[in-house]
C-alpha cells in the first residue's frame, strides 16, 4: 500500500478510535453524495470493516435542485455502491425546498437528515456515517466567528453527535482528501454550487481561507485546534449546567422547566448561559435558531418588572413570574398580557408576528427622498434615521422608569409622566408596545419615537416600522393623537 494512504488510514483509524465513533459489528450507514469527500469516507470505511468487522450500506438524498445533474449524482453513487457489493438506498425530495421561513441550505439539511435517520432506522443501522473534514470545520469555526457565536458555536462540527451520527474525516484536510484520491484513482462528482459565491460557506473557502493561509499557512489545522478546546471547556460548562440543572430546576408535565431566579441570579455569567442553553435544547429539541443574543434577551428578564414574557424565533416561550422564570413551548396558554407584559425580540429588516400580542410588526428600509414631512401616516407607523438604528430590536411592555426624549425635545422625560401628560389610561398604558434599543424605548408605539433617531436632512436611509393589530384590539387603543 502507498504510504501517503497508510498514513490517512491510520490517521482516521486514531479519529475514530479516540471519540470511540464504532464498535465491532456495528451497522453503518454512509452518507455519500458522489464528492470528493463522500467517495473517500466510503472507500476508508471499505478498507477498514474487516478491523472493525463492519457492515456497510450506502445511502444518497437527491435534493431534487438540479434535475439533469441530481439524477447523474444519484447513478453515480448506486454504481459506486453496487461495485463494492454494498446495499444502495436513496430518496428524492418531492418538491422544492425553502417555504418553510427557512434558507434553502436549512430545509435541504433538514430534509436530508430525515431521510438519514428514516433509513438508519428502516435497516438497523447502528450509525450514520458523514464526510465533514478538517477543512469543513475550520469553515464552520469562521462562519460562527463572523456570527459573533460563543464557546459553544465556536466548538465547531462534533466528530461525535447524538451517539450515532460519526464523522471519521474530521481531522483529514482537502488536500490529504485529494492525496488520498489521487492515490487510490477513485473516481467523483464535482458539485458546481460549491464555487457560487452567494453562499458564504462558499466564499470562506474560496476567498478567506486562502488569504488566511499567507499570514498563517497551517490556519486550517489551527482552527481545528481552537474548536477542540472551545469542544472541550463547553463539554466541561454542559456537566456543570446539568448538574445545577438537575439539583435546582423543577421540571413539569416533562416539558415545562421552572428556574429559581434566585439561585439562577448567582451563577457565573458563563453557567446562566449554559443553563439556558440546556433548558431550550431539553423543550424544543434542539439549539435551531437560538444564538447569544437570545440567551442575552433571556438574562435581561431578571432586571425587569416581576412578570414579564418572551417568545423565542424557535417556539419556545419564557415567562418570568416574580421569582421563577418557566420554560415551555409556545402553545397560546399564557393569562392575559396584560398581568404578564410581554417581550418579544426583532432581529433585522422582515415581518414579525408577535403571539399572544397579536401584533404583526414590518420592518423595511427606505430612501430618505421618500418620506416626506406632509405626510400624515397612521399612528402605527414610525420612521427612523437607519444610521441610528442597532439590530436586534425589542417589542415589549411598559417597565417603571422607562425614559425617552420625546419627538421635538431636547431632555430626557420619564415615560409614564408622558402617559400622564397625554392623559393615556392605566388599562392602555400596560398595553401599548414600546420598540426599544437595548433597554431604552425608542418609539411609545402610536404615539411619539425618540428625537435623536428622528429622520433629518443629512439622513441617507430611513428604517419604516410599522404595527397591525386586529380590528378589536385597535379599539382598545382608542388614543387622541393632538398635533405636536
């Protein structure tokens, strides 16, 4: 055998032995798409079953984007399987993805795991075998670095997940990939989205990664190291979270968590977070959709009035009741807001709709030459200086000692001395939305936006937002709106 394939198998043999990825006699279905990476996890683990005493099958997901090319794909890899006498399977996704809110990348994932897990499941397999390499998780580490994610994002693919899903080629470069290829004369399929730049995955590879190795050329074995040891200090954080976990937090109907915040309130900034992050993975599943910015928006309830509500983009709902903070899935069983207040986040340019408010807030950008000072919209809509404004933005009640500079003033007025003025009764007060950045109020919804993100004549961009509520929930603010 070639050294330069020795040295990979050996180097593989070690990944999977040190995260303990097979057992003798294990099932594993490979994942195989016809790439450069696939054909080498497929042709390694060949050479390698008879060490393990492995049996193979080999499954293809056709995500049914690029017809012609798809189904050459698809023959491709039944070939590749048949001609080492290993069982094929695959499946064709039966319409276009990307309806579901989600980027194309996200559903074709999502669908291509299910298909995954389905045929694991169908045929007794013990594990699910995929083809990230080295090279996809220095990748992984920039796109969550640029993202701005934390220890646990920057912890990049796990070699290990759910106890079945492997990754033996995480440690093997692109280039020992296309060493490996290039030795053993295999044969592959080049996917041409990989070089379509409006993917930013896409454009790490082909435009910063290689400028990142003329300051540093082992970057890709460096970032590799640096998501071991965010993989390892975070394995070391989740134990102690689940630990406080299970000591402090009670669990109800097995999907209700209910959080002292008085023994919450104490923890190191870093656990809070952890312990947050393994609440919301226990209710919904998984970590989908959350990042640091949520957690914050989290954290940010212990400050506030005693009852107060979130509602997270991935269906999860936290209320804060005094001294608790309980965790579950949204299911439209809060008590009336108005006992509760409400808190929901905006994180850019898009239409929201806030449950239980009732509330459909858009969000979009305009030219400044297209707002003019005559202009009599609805209370409901709001423009503001773009250059002032800092995502995420936050929808949520009335808190004692809110403050503003009211439209046309130069001082700081207290927000309810400002109901007080306009005469607003207490029942529409806890009601009325408040769009805040960070924890200051920038527009008392339906009536006056702060003075300094006004819209001005050196202003280039203006962000338009603007609130729809249902017909009986607008006849409960029935608000005078004097000129001025």
């Amino acid at each position: 055998m070639i050294q330069v394939v020795k040295d990979i198998l050996r180097k593989i043999e070690q990944t999977v032995s040190h995260y303990n990825m097979l057992e003798h006699g294990n099932r594993v279905l490979v994942a195989v798409s016809g790439g450069p990476d696939s054909v080498v996890l497929l042709d390694v683990l060949d050479r390698l079953k008879e060490v393990f005493s492995l049996e193979l099958m080999v499954a293809h997901f056709d995500h049914s984007l690029r017809p012609q090319d798809d189904e050459h794909e698809t023959r491709f890899v039944a070939s590749l399987a048949a001609s080492k006498n290993l069982p094929f399977m695959t499946q064709k996704a039966l319409s276009s993805p990307a309806k579901s809110g989600k980027s194309l990348e996200e559903e074709a994932r999502d669908w291509r795991y299910a298909f995954l897990d389905h045929a694991k499941n169908a045929h007794g397999a013990h594990k699910i075998a995929l083809g990230h390499t080295l090279d996809d998780q220095a990748e992984t580490v920039i796109m969550r670095l640029l993202r701005g994610s934390g220890p646990t994002g920057l912890s990049g693919i796990p070699p290990v997940r759910n106890h079945h899903i492997i990754r033996p080629l995480i440690d093997i470069s692109r280039r020992e990939i296309l060493d490996y290829i290039a030795r053993r004369d295999l044969r592959y399929i080049t996917d041409p989205s990989n070089v379509e730049k409006q993917h930013l995955r896409n454009r790490i590879r082909l435009d910063l990664l290689p400028e990142l190795k003329t300051y540093q050329p082992r970057i890709v074995e460096i970032l590799g190291q640096t998501a071991g040891i965010m993989r390892d200090e975070t394995q070391w954080m989740e134990t102690e979270a689940e630990r406080w976990i299970a000591e402090f937090v009670e669990v109800i109907e097995t999907e209700k968590y209910l959080v002292p915040l008085k023994a919450f309130g104490v923890l190191a900034a870093a656990l809070q977070n952890q312990v947050v992050r393994q609440i919301i993975k226990r209710v919904q599943g998984g970590l989908r959709r959350i990042s640091l910015r949520h957690i914050d928006a989290i954290k940010s309830l212990l400050e506030g009035r005693p009852q107060a509500t979130l509602n997270l983009p991935s269906g999860v709902l936290v209320e804060k009741s005094y001294e608790t903070l309980l965790f579950t899935k949204n299911r439209d069983t809060l008590e009336d807001r108005e006992n509760n207040g409400f808190h929901h986040i905006l994180e850019g340019l898009g239409v929201f709709n806030l449950e239980p408010v009732s509330c459909t807030v858009t969000i979009e950008e305009i030219k400044a030459e297209e707002v003019s000072p005559k202009d009599s919209p609805s209370p409901w809509v709001a423009c503001f200086d773009a250059d002032r404004i800092e995502y995420p933005l936050i929808v949520r009640s009335f808190l004692p000692g809110d403050r503003f500079v009211p439209l046309g003033m130069t001082g700081h007025k207290k927000v309810k001395d400002f109901f007080m003025d306009r005469k607003i009764p207490f029942n529409i007060r806890k009601n009325l939305p408040l769009l805040c950045q960070g924890k200051n109020p920038i527009w008392v919804c339906g009536l006056r936006i702060d003075n300094r993100f006004k819209v001005h004549s050196e202003t280039k961009k203006v962000v338009q937002i603007s609130l729809s509520f249902p017909t009986e929930t607008l006849n409960v603010f029935c608000i005078s709106h004097p000129s001025g």
